[in-house]
C-alpha cells in the first residue's frame, strides 16, 4: 500500500510537471504563431495545433521528456521521488555498482508505466518489483530520521 500510495503522489507531481512544462512550450509556439513564423494559414493558434502533427508531437516529446526527467533527477539526487520521501521509501543499489544513468534508465523504462510494480504481489520472498529486479535496485522503508536528506551519504 506504501508503494501504491508513493506512485499516486508522484503521479500528481508528474502531471503538475508536464502541465507546466506544456505551458512553457505552448507560450513559444503561440509567440511565434503571432508573429507569424508558424502556421500563418490559421487564423487561430488552436486551430493550427489540432491540425499540425509535427508541433503536437514536439510538444508531446517535450513534456514526456519533463516528466521522465523529473524521475530521473530525483532518484539520482537523493535516490527518494517527493512521493517516495514522503512515505519515507528509498531506491538503493543491491550491488556495489553505483546508479548510473543507464541503470536509473532502465528501471524507469522497466516499470511500464506502474505495471512491473505489480510483480510485488506475487514475489512474497524479496517482495521486488520488475524495474527493481532488471536495475538491481530495491526500495526499503526508512525510519523517520533516516528520511531526513542530513543523514544520507
């Protein structure tokens, strides 16, 4: 229930984290709409984005690679998403490899979208996930003073 309620909390972060992310963009294209070096056919800027495949896709790209960023840089940071601190969970490493880039790669692309997490429910003995099992990671609970951010090393 932890897991599930840590993927909620960064779900709602995600989402806020695309949302201006999408903003940011939105306002350029809008901008440049106006000053006529994109979509002159179209007399609204609304008009020109439902009909424009390559500029939703720029923007689609855009904001998944915000919000891909967003899980990248927190668990390489400090190894905690807001959501996971906030239920006091922490990735670490089962080996003495360091979390690399590509590790943290593979376990985002691994975790298919929520769905390896639902290896956790049929693995009672390590009680692991997919992403956690490909990246050689774990997620441990924390005690309260373990989850303050003084403490890590």
């Amino acid at each position: 229930m932890r897991r599930l309620a840590a993927m909620v909390y960064d779900a709602l972060v995600a989402v806020a984290v695309g949302m201006v992310a999408a903003l940011f963009l939105l306002v350029i294209f809008t901008i440049c709409h106006a000053n006529g070096l994109i979509g002159q056919q179209y007399e609204h800027f609304s008009d020109f984005m439902q009909t424009s495949t390559i500029y939703t896709t720029i923007l689609q790209i855009w904001v998944g690679a915000w919000v891909l960023g967003f899980f990248m840089w927190f668990w390489a940071k400090g190894g905690q998403t807001i959501g996971m601190r906030a239920w006091r969970m922490r990735i670490f490493s089962t080996v003495e490899a360091p979390m690399t880039f590509g590790r943290l790669c593979l376990r985002l692309v691994s975790a298919l979208g929520g769905l390896g997490t639902l290896l956790v429910l049929i693995d009672f003995k390590h009680k692991q996930s997919l992403q956690d099992r490909l990246a050689k990671t774990e997620i441990l609970v924390l005690t309260k003073d373990a989850n303050d951010h003084k403490q890590w090393r």
